[in-house]
C-alpha cells in the first residue's frame, strides 16, 4: 500500500479501470448504498479485507482490514513494512512526521457521558471498555494524499490509503 493505491489498483482509477487491473469484477459490500458513494470488494471473495471506497465512480480509499467473514488478518503492509499489529512507535519510525488524533466517532467526552447514563441506569458492564481508537495519518508530500493507521492500545488494528479529504473521513461522511 502507498500514496498511489495497492497493488494493481491506483486511487482515481475508475471502476472499471479496477476491474480490469485485477481481472475481477468489484461487488458492493452493502447493498442499498448510494451511487454516489459505495463501498466495494471483489465478488471472487479473495481478499476479503480488502475494501475499495468508490465516489462518483472513481475509487478514493483503499483499506486493508481483517476480514469479517473469515477473521483472518490481511498481510498488507504499506510501502515501510507497517502493517496490522505494527506500532505507532513503528509508523514514527518509518515515517517521522506523523499526526494523531482520535478516530471519528471516539471522544473521552463521549465515553464519560456513556458511563455516566450507565450508572444512572444502574447497568454494569461484564467487559471493561474498549480502548479509544486513535487514526495515525502520514500525509503525502504534495498534501493531495494520506496513509491512515486506525491503532488501539498503540496497535495498528487496520490502515488506508486514500485521496483527500475523501480519506480523512470515515465511509462516506
């Protein structure tokens, strides 16, 4: 995975410039989606972890992530060898200037007020809470593209590459 796509497939390809580069057509991975924005997978089932965010027919991320159905861990690495279960020491390392923010949808605000409702309730959790999960990006040296590592517990759980601001959202915000 780099700045310029994965494997075969670049970011800004069209759909079927994809397919043809990998001799394979692409599926939704949800029906019901919009055709502005759609994410899509290879109807072969290889590669399973391997998602391509598609808008307005050109595809704008990449993301290599385990596999739902078959729970087995993808072996993509970016072009520095970080791939899932790497560091953030590891993406520092490789890279240097890398920022880190909280992932979309994770604040300590947010988690404070869902435990506060929960002792409100009097509901008592069997599991402790989930760590925040935090979004490591590397951007590109023009600024047009970024890397992002999703990490929890300072591991890498999946990573993208992506166009921007395409990549810096999550799905299709």
């Amino acid at each position: 995975m780099s700045w310029q796509g994965l494997g075969l497939v670049g970011l800004g390809m069209s759909l079927a410039e994809a397919e043809r580069a990998l001799g394979v057509q692409l599926t939704p991975r949800v029906e019901g989606i919009s055709a502005e924005c759609w994410v899509t997978h290879r109807a072969d089932g290889k590669d399973g972890g391997i998602g391509y965010l598609v808008m307005n027919d050109r595809i704008v991320i990449i993301q290599a992530a385990p596999d739902a159905r078959s729970q087995q861990v993808t072996n993509v690495t970016d072009t520095r060898g970080i791939g899932i279960g790497a560091s953030e020491a590891d993406i520092r390392r490789a890279y240097g200037n890398a920022r880190i923010r909280l992932a979309p949808g994770n604040s300590p605000e947010a988690e404070i007020e869902a435990a506060q409702e929960r002792a409100r309730l009097g509901i008592k959790l069997a599991e402790p809470e989930p760590s925040l999960d935090y979004w490591v990006e590397v951007e590109s040296p023009n600024h047009e593209r970024a890397l992002i590592f999703d990490t929890r517990d300072g591991k890498v759980l999946w990573l993208r590459t992506g166009l921007k601001p395409a990549v810096m959202a999550e799905g299709c915000d």
